[in-house]
C-alpha cells in the first residue's frame, strides 16, 4: 500500500536510472541480491526489518519511504515520523507506543 506521493520498491527497481538490484544490495549491506528481490516480490509477505528499510530509503535518495516498506507498524517504530510531510495518517484503531 502506498500513500501520497510513493513508489514501492518494484517500481523504483524498474525505473529509468535507478539502482541495480546489485546496486541497492550493496549500499543497504544485505548479504544477497535473493533478499532483495524477495522484498522486491512481497515473496512470502516479507519486509525489510527496521534497519533495512531505513537503509532502503537513504540509499534511494528517498524514493522509496520507510513507512511504504512497513506500513502496519512504522509509526511505531519510528513516530517522530507521524505528521511528517507525506507520512501516512495513524489508523485511528492502533494505539501508537512511545
């Protein structure tokens, strides 16, 4: 699911000038081009833990947010990043931990 302004991390891979799979691999530090493209994929429903998905947006100069990696439980892993410009809003159902 992507809010706002996004672009989910198959269609940054799959985008004119952007990185190689190989590419991203490197500048996130995953140990294999296989768990990128499974992120890629949704292969298995799996996401990127916390620090990849934060190493994911830095390395693509933030086309791909963090909080469209995880976006059940991003707000309670980082929520200085609730009301930021293009963040998603909080489910009103989720408490937000802090």
């Amino acid at each position: 699911m992507c809010y706002s302004v996004c672009m989910n991390l198959h269609d940054y891979l799959a985008s004119p000038g952007a990185l190689t799979v190989s590419q991203l691999r490197e500048k996130v530090g995953v140990k294999s081009d296989i768990q990128i493209r499974q992120w890629r994929h949704g292969y298995a429903n799996r996401k990127p833990s916390p620090k990849f998905a934060t190493a994911i947006e830095e390395a693509t100069g933030g086309a791909v947010k963090r909080w469209d990696l995880r976006p059940e439980d991003w707000f309670e892993i980082w929520p200085h990043l609730i009301g930021k410009k293009g963040a998603p809003k909080v489910p009103a159902t989720e408490e937000v931990k802090g």
